[in-house]
C-alpha cells in the first residue's frame, strides 16, 4: 500500500497479456528496446494490466478495470492472458473491497483493456455495471471517439463496456480537467488518443502520476522520442510526455506505470532518468 499524503493508493492486477513488440516499440529500433525488454520467440512482450484502487475522504475509487470477464476463451489464448492471482475482483476481494462499495470509477480512456472489466454480460446478454453503486466517468471527447470508431480504432472500442452506463446515467461525461475526488485529478494528456486522462494526486505537498498510456512503459516517459503504434496522435504524445516530464521533476513525483512488467513506480531524477521505487501489487494471492 502506497500513501500519498491522505490518499491510500494500491496497485492491484487484472494479469498480463503478450502482445507483438512492434505495438508497444513502434519505431523504436530492437536494437535500442532490446536493451529494456526483449521480446520472445514469437516476438512478444508481455504488457501488464495494473489498475488502482485509491481511499480518500471515505470515498473508495477504482481507476481502470480491465478486461474483467469479457474475454471470450479464444481471445484470451490470442492475447495469452494470464491471472495467476486471479482478476482485479479477486484481488479487490483480497483487499476487502466488494463491487458494491465502489463509489467511483474512472476510466483514463475506454480502450477493451482499460474499461472491459466497467459491466459484465447477464445470463440474458445484458450489459450490467459490474460495480452498480459506483458512478463513472470518462472525458467526453474519448467517448464520441468511441462512439464513432474508425478502421483503425474499431476493434478497440466496443460500446458493451460504456455505451450502457451512459445511457444509463451511471455514466458521467467530463469536457475537460477535473477533481474527482479531494487531491484526485484526472487530466487530459492527448496523444495515445485525443481524451486520454493521466491520474494525477496531490495531497499533503506529496504527489503521484497514474501515467496508464501516456507512456506504455517507464522508457517511454524517460524518453520522449519512444512512441507506441498504438498511439493515434504521436507528435502530441511527445508535447505530453514533455509536460508531465516537467511536472514529475518538480514535484519529485511517484510515476505508477500500468503496463510496465518490471517497473510498477519510478521517479524521473533530476537528469530526467527513471529511478524504480518499489511499489508491489497489492492483493497478490500467497
């Protein structure tokens, strides 16, 4: 369990996938990657499924969920998904945390394996909040993305994870910065796609930065030239990834990475080079 300031953050799992090196390198040369993560016989890398669960002022607040149930058994041997602790619910569980306690769930953006885990499928078909007592929200510029995918995003963007919720009025959509909880910030950083939210906390002159994909890995944010393939507007990912370079600086910030398999938490030095801070996932079965 982390604490920044007032604000209790764990990091707790949905498992990791393993996924063609050329999604999260793009450009970048094997030769300069291969020095950070080298990729397997089939040229895979494995990318993690970390998500938050923050507590503060009573509130308890899950940040992305996932892939939750929705994989079928084919599209989890593709993505070699693997949960050798389980889901994020069981370690949820772990942690004490029912999906009805959840009072808030924020979704940095609404690609399959940030907001799957947001509803399951009843025995009818039917798309239900998987925590029913929990508002959410997303910016909504990444939900008319969504709404309106493209060839390239179509596959990505499956309305069964929002579209309800909204529909619903479970669902919140914000036109910008907001403070969603005391010292919980979700911010916009465009580039991976144009509403994508970083999570920002302040709180006791500490702070911390849920990066999610701004920077797939902790390289990625160190480096400012290293892009994904992923990302819809690269050059805007740069400007980003500059920014909160900055800021982390600054503030002597806790960097938390949500895909990275051998860095969890970080800090940028003063030379702009990423030095781990050990954070563990929280809710680990033993």
């Amino acid at each position: 369990m982390l604490h920044v300031g007032e604000i209790q953050v764990a990091l707790v799992s949905d498992g990791v996938i393993h996924v063609d090196a050329g999604g999260p390198f793009g450009l970048t040369p094997r030769a300069l990657y291969g020095r950070y993560l080298l990729p397997d016989a089939d040229n895979l890398v494995p990318q993690t499924l970390t998500n938050l669960l923050l507590r503060i002022g009573g509130k308890t607040i899950i940040v992305d969920t996932g892939y939750g149930s929705r994989p079928t058994e084919k599209q989890r041997a593709i993505m070699r998904l693997e949960r050798p602790n389980g889901t994020m619910l069981d370690h949820l569980a772990r942690l004490g945390v029912q999906p009805g306690a959840v009072d808030l769930v924020i979704n940095t953006h609404l690609h399959v394996d940030h907001c799957s885990g947001n509803t399951y499928a009843s025995v009818n078909s039917e798309s239900l909040p998987t925590f029913p007592n929990a508002e959410y929200v997303v910016q909504r510029r990444e939900y008319e993305d969504a709404m309106r995918p493209n060839e390239r995003t179509r596959a990505t963007y499956l309305t069964e994870n929002y579209a309800p919720l909204v529909a619903s009025g479970q669902m919140l959509l914000l036109d910008g910065d907001a403070e969603l909880a005391p010292g919980v910030w979700g911010v916009v950083a465009p580039g991976h796609t144009p509403g994508l939210m970083v999570i920002r906390l302040e709180s006791g002159g500490q702070h911390a930065l849920y990066v999610g994909d701004l920077a797939m890995y902790g390289v990625h944010f160190e480096k400012l030239g290293w892009m994904t393939a992923y990302d819809v507007e690269p050059l805007r990912t740069l400007e980003s990834k500059r920014r909160w370079q900055a800021w982390a600086r600054e503030t002597d910030a806790i960097l938390i990475f949500q895909h990275d398999p051998t860095l969890n938490a970080a800090r940028l030095n003063g030379e702009g080079k990423i030095e781990r801070v050990d954070v563990g996932i929280d809710g680990q079965a033993v």
